[in-house]
C-alpha cells in the first residue's frame, strides 16, 4: 500500500480518536464552571452532585485527551517530517504557544480542580475550575489558528522553500480562522448537550435516575435547542468562506464535477472518480447555488476545473451528508425534547420512552458530527497539506510501509478497545447508586511541611 | 568540518538556538525527574498490596498530567525551534516512540479507568498502569541510548541500548521510591525503603556501565571527557554523583530516613539526575544529533525563533509558579484523594 496514504490513516486514526476528548472537555468544563455556581448560588444539592457526576466525565476525558494528545506531539515528527522542516516556522509557533500558554494551564489547575476541594478555599476552588475552562478553550484557540492557516494561509513569504512569517496576526487571524473557531466551539458545546440530555435520559429509561437527573437533562436540552441554530448559521457562514477561498472543497461536499449555474442540492449520490459524474444522483433542483451563492442560477465551480488538484470526492461528499444530517437530528430531538418537557411540567419521569431512547441514541451524536465535519475539511484540503502551496506527499516520511501499517493495526486496536471502554464505563457510573456522601471532605487538612 | 562554523553569538541567529537548547533541555530534564518519579511509582506497584497500590496512585494522581506536559514542552521545543532535527530523531526512533506512546496511553488511562470502571476489573487495569509504566521507562532509556550514540548501528550499540533501556527504569524506580518515603508514613513508608534498597544496586551498575561504554559508543564524547585541561572540570560530575549515591544508601539504614529526613532520598537522587543530564550535556553540546546536526544547523528561522522567545518570557515563569502551586496544595504527607 501506498506509504503516504498509509501515514495519513496513522495520523487520521489517531486525530480522530484525540478529537473526541477535547470536544468533550473544551464545553464541559464550562458547564462544570455552571453546576459548580449553581450548587453556590442555590445550595441544592442536585447541582453538587451533577457537578461530581460530571466532573469523573471530563477527568476521564482529560486523561484520554493527554495521552492521545502526546501521541499526536511526536507524529508530526514521524509522519510529517517535511512539514515541519517546510512550514515549521509557522507551525511551531502557534504549536508552542498553545502548549506555553494553554496546556499547560489546563493540566496545572487540573489536579486542584478534582482533588484540591478542602485542601484550598472555595473562591481558590473554583478559580481552579475557570483556569481550566479558559485553558481548554485557548488551546482550541491557537489549534484552530494553525489549522485555519493550512486551509487559508496568508501573512507568510517562501524562501528557498521554506515559509517564514510576514506578520503574525494576518497568520494567526487568516481568514477561515474565526469562522472554524466559532464552528468548533459550538460542535462542543452541542456534543456536551447531547451528552448531558443522553446520560440523564438513559438514567431514567434505566429507572436509575437521581436528583440530578432532571435538571441536568434540561441544561442539556436547553443548551442543544440554543447552540443547534446558531451552528446552522456559523456552518452556511463557513460554507460562504470555504467557496470563496478553497472552491474545490466546496465543488466535492456537493458533488459538483462540471461547472454549472442553478446546481442542485442532492440529498444522495455515488460520487463516481472514474466516469467524473455522479451515480443514482437525488437531489432538489438549484438548491445548492441558492443555499451558496444566494442566487438560484449562482454559478459553482466544477471539480473539473481543478483537476489533479481536488480532493477524493466520495469521501468529502459522504462525510459532509453525515454531518449536516446528524445537526438536523440535532435540531429536531433538542427542540422536540425541550417542548415535551416544558409540557410535562419539568417532570423527567413522565417524558415518553421513545423520546427517551432517542436523546440515549443520540448521546455520542456529537462526537459523529464532529468527526465528519472534520473529515470534510481535512480530507477536503487534499492534495495539499497547506492549501495550493504545499502537497502532502512531499512532505511524508520515508518510514517503510510495513512499519507503518504495523503501528497503525496497533493504534487501531488500542483505540477502539480505549473507546469501548470509555463508552462503558460512562454508562457504568451513570447507572451505579451515589457514592455515599464525602463525610471527610469537609474537613480541612492541615498542611505539614514536611 | 563544516558542521562545527559557530555564527557569531552576538547575532540572533547565534544566540537564539543556545537559549531554545537549553529550554530544551531544561523542560527535558524537568519531566525526567518529575515523570520519573511517578513512572517510578507505577514499577514499584509490582508486588504492593491492593490498599497500598491505591495510596500510591493517589500520592501522584494530581501531578501526573502536568509531570507529563513537560514531555510535550521538551518534544514540542525540538519540533518549533529545531525542526530539521525533530524529524531526524523521530524517524530513527520510529518503534522506540511507538512503544512509549503506547506506555504512556496505557498508564494514562489506566489511572482513571482502575477507580471508575467496576470492582472486579481493578486488577486488571492496575496491571495496564504497572505494564505500562514499565514500557514507557523502559522505551525512553533504549531512545536515551540509540540517541547518544547517534542512531549506529550494530550489536554493540544495542548492547549500550539495552543497558540504559534497563538502567533508566532503576533510576525511576529508586527516585519513585524516595517520593514514596517522603509522601507515606508507616508500613507503606517502610517498604519504599526496602524497594530503595534493592533498586540502588541497580542504579550504581548501570551508571558505572553506561559511564564506561559510553566513551567507546562515541569517538567525540570519549575526545571531550578525556582532556585536559577540562577533565579536571569534569570531575565534580562523577564525584558528587558518588557522593550523592552513597549519601543515599547510608541514609536508606538509617532511622532517621522515616521521620524528619524523609524528603532526603528524594532530593538526592533528583541531585544524580540533574548532574547526569549536566555531564551528557556537556558530552553532546553543541549537537543536536551528535556528529551530524549542531543546534545552528538545525535552528528554524530566528524571526520564529524570537516570537516564541516573548511568549517564553513570560509563560515559563508563570508555568513553574502554577506547579509549585499546585505542589504546594498537596503538600505534605500524602491522604486519601477524592473528587470534590
């Protein structure tokens, strides 16, 4: 097999699993930051004890996240050599600041966070938990940033082929890079949704549920039914900004091989490299131009005009339909969800059982949004691995494909066994009773200097 | 002998790769000790009681993440500052990586997974935290002894491999054991003084190996220990590691060792770890890969190298502020951890 396909599985594998931790963790740690000042403000112990639930969840992930994290630290060097030798100027920096300036916060804090409740006040406490917070977010800050540069890069000048930076804002603030920041953000928020209202509902369909339940699956709802519209509208924004600056990505998430006016929105297709055309093609006439050039007869670019410069087609096109379909699930069980139990009065326990096991189904629905989304603008930047400038076969390295293919059958095994564990033991302690209420906790212990 | 052109040091292209160099070094000898020790902590879980595996986990469980981000900071400073080397070094180390990678993941789950998952599946996933706390020392020393004999190859080298790749994790394991007796009281306290016993032994033989081969493994390092007039400068190195390391063992049969001088053993041998990083850093300056690629050589554009130097200005103080911080929480003899 072909090495360098080969490493970009290796990385994707691992990206993919990486990804799904953060995405996680940058949203609930807010939403810890919200039970925590709840249970202040209110004394009810509801709130403490989500706060508690919630906060092995994203230790959990965090722990996850680390390690997949320092996996990723050392494949830019073993798979990507030539990218750091070529764009490293630009790349290290934005990598270095996010480790000086954010992961390093998050992992400090970290351990106060979970374990230093009692041994530092309260104000302390949850100075802690907002360091973290802020940390995880400037992490997908400066990530997003340097990612955002490899779609859009701008501010830079090449030297005997070598990138160098000509000004580092236009760098940091390139122009994908606010659109992607926000998309991103909101991707978490909506996986934390789902997955607070999908624990809660299971909860109950299990007959296990807890003080915590309820409000916790309102929160979840209430957040899923504010954040899904806005991410309609972040995604068409980006949607507009991806066809200005990379229209062959946009021509492969439609689907669209010959330039033409009034292209239509298809629902389904098979994306056919060989005959350049599309198979078993569905779709509703000139929606697609209305939807991205606002104009019914608005012209789209064909892949034809960029070929050998275009991304692999089929997969763009399915990954961008798995997306946009689980955002519109999304839509309809969050705010269907929310309007059923504002009629039931907030009482959990009288919520239908189909609703119920829908929001259940729907837990991980975050994780397979995102991971698409991010299919479509990784596999989307293809050919290039910095968009126009730079292939990402010139910069694989010369590691043997057996080697690779060896690690990668590892990784693989290893992350979907960490992944099957993952998922079971949230399912584990969400229907485990309580743990007995902390006597000990309260007391302060006294500090020996040994 | 163009590799050895030094630019000017009063040029930013002279004197910003030895700063990035030693911030290299600096966070890498950083995690060295504080991984260490709880890398350190996971070997010695081998043959513990079930009680006191949980009490050992707990003495690291608020540190490890941040312990290990100085792994990523070191790592993260040779791909932002000496990019042409980072890709050099990680593809002769391919497996080696894979293999502590794979340590790492291990341990870092297992941490959390052996408290949430159920009861019966404890000793499963205290095994996954020893097994890999095990394959993660034991990758770094064999990475630590391909690097300093630049990546030859031969039976010999891999012979100077092995020995580190069995050395390193001794060392670990009797600064993991001093942690212990400065953390622990009683029983548990006792035995970490037995572990230190039966790992110094270890430690003192594969440092006197590694010593005596490593000047046959590298022409270069053999020509800068064996000169004079630096030699004598040289030679508060092996002496104070000596002296640090018989300290260390005097104090093990002493009482005194479980009450007010708990925190001794620790300190020591973190002493023998900075003193070895010093002599292996003098042996390799000023390569970045030895005999091939010098700091210069290797250096990313000085205009990078410089907007990163602001950022490091005024995070790396408030880094090293935050963890004594966060040390400082948990100071003491370590109890029970728990969420709150």
């Amino acid at each position: 097999m072909d090495p360098v396909l080969l490493a970009r599985m290796q990385f994707a594998v691992n990206i993919t699993f990486h990804i799904l931790f953060p995405t996680i963790n940058i949203a609930l740690a807010w939403v810890l930051l919200f039970f925590r000042w709840r249970w202040l403000a209110t004394q009810q112990p509801a709130w403490l004890q989500a706060y508690r639930f919630w906060t092995k969840v994203f230790a959990l992930s965090f722990a996850l996240g680390v390690v997949s994290g320092i996996v990723m630290s050392f494949q830019f060097g073993t798979n990507w050599p030539g990218f750091m030798e070529r764009a490293g100027n630009i790349a290290g920096p934005l990598l270095g600041y996010e480790v000086m300036t954010a992961f390093f916060l998050e992992a400090s804090f970290l351990g106060v966070m979970l374990f230093g409740h009692g041994r530092v006040g309260e104000r302390v406490h949850l100075a802690a938990t907002f360091l973290v917070a802020f940390g995880t977010t400037l992490s997908a800050f400066w990530i997003l940033s340097l990612n955002s540069w490899m779609q859009t890069p701008q501010g830079y000048e090449i030297i005997a082929g070598e990138f160098h930076a000509l000004s580092w804002s236009a760098v940091i603030f390139n122009p994908s890079f606010p659109y992607r920041l926000a998309h991103k953000l909101l991707a978490s928020g909506l996986t934390v949704a789902f997955l607070l209202a999908g624990v809660s509902a299971w909860q109950l369909l299990k007959r296990k549920s807890q003080a915590s339940t309820a409000p916790v699956l309102r929160v979840g709802l209430t957040l899923g039914a504010l954040l899904i519209p806005l991410q309609i509208l972040v995604g068409d924004l980006h949607g507009l900004n991806t066809l200005k600056h990379q229209p062959a990505k946009v021509a492969a998430m439609e689907g669209v091989w010959q330039t033409e006016r009034g292209a239509p929105m298809l629902l389904f297709a098979w994306p056919n490299e060989s005959t350049r055309s599309n198979d078993y093609a569905l779709g509703i006439p000139k929606l697609a131009s209305l939807i991205l050039t606002h104009e019914a007869e608005g012209e789209i670019r064909g892949l034809d005009e960029f070929k050998g410069a275009h991304p692999p087609v089929a997969p763009v096109f399915f990954a961008f339909r798995a997306m946009v379909g689980t955002g519109m699930l999304m839509l309809a069980f969050s705010w269907l969800g929310l309007w059923l139990y504002r009629r039931r009065a907030w009482v959990a326990e009288r919520l239908p059982r189909s609703l119920l096991w829908g929001l259940s189904l729907m837990s991980f629905s975050g994780w397979l949004a995102t991971v698409s989304g991010w299919y479509v603008t990784e596999i989307g930047r293809q050919p290039f691995v910095v968009y126009g400038l730079l292939r990402t076969a010139d910069v694989a390295s010369a590691t043997p494909a057996p080697l690779i293919a060896l690690t990668l059958g590892g990784y693989l095994a290893l992350y979907g066994g960490l992944i099957a564990a993952y998922v079971w033991v949230i399912k584990y302690m969400a229907e485990k009773p309580l743990d007995a209420p902390p006597a000990a906790e309260r007391q302060v212990f006294s500090r020996s200097f040994a | 002998m163009n590799a050895l052109v030094t630019p000017l040091m009063s040029q930013p292209e002279g004197w910003l790769p030895l700063v990035f160099m030693g911030l290299m070094g600096l966070s890498l000898l950083i995690y060295v000790v504080l991984d260490g020790y709880d890398l350190g902590v996971g070997l010695l879980m081998m043959g513990a009681s079930d009680a006191q595996k949980d009490r050992m986990v707990d003495s690291i469980g608020p540190f490890w993440d941040a312990n290990e981000t100085w792994l990523v900071l070191g790592v993260g400073i040779l791909l932002v500052a000496f990019p042409k080397a980072h890709g050099l070094i990680l593809q002769a180390l391919y497996l080696p990586v894979a293999v502590m990678l794979l340590g790492l993941v291990l341990r870092g789950v297992a941490f959390d997974f052996r408290v949430k998952a159920p009861l019966a599946w404890k000793p499963f996933w205290n095994g996954v935290f020893i097994a890999g706390s095990a394959l993660a020392a034991g990758a770094q020393g064999w990475m630590l002894g391909r690097y300093i004999s630049g990546f030859a190859e031969g039976p010999g080298y891999s012979a100077f491999a092995a020995l580190i790749a069995l050395a390193l994790p001794a060392a670990y394991a009797l600064l993991g054991a001093g942690w212990l007796i400065m953390k622990m009281e009683g029983a548990l306290q006792r035995l970490a003084v037995q572990r230190a016993k039966l790992a110094w032994p270890a430690v003192v033989l594969g440092l006197i190996g590694v010593s005596l081969m490593t000047p046959w493994v590298s022409e270069t390092v053999s020509q800068r220990w064996f000169r004079m007039p630096e030699l004598i400068a040289l030679l508060p190195i092996p002496l104070m590691t000596a002296l640090a390391l018989l300290g260390l063992r005097a104090l093990l049969n002493s009482h005194r060792v479980l009450g007010k001088l708990c925190w001794l053993p620790f300190a020591l041998m973190s002493l023998v770890m900075v003193l070895g990083f010093l002599g292996l850093a003098y042996s390799l300056y000023p390569f970045v890969v030895i005999d091939r690629m010098t700091v210069w050589q290797a250096a990313a554009a000085s205009k990078s190298l410089a907007f990163i130097l602001w950022g490091v200005v005024f995070t790396l103080p408030a880094i090293l502020i935050y963890t004594v911080f966060a040390y400082r929480v948990f100071w003491g003899k370590a109890s029970e951890i728990r969420y709150a």
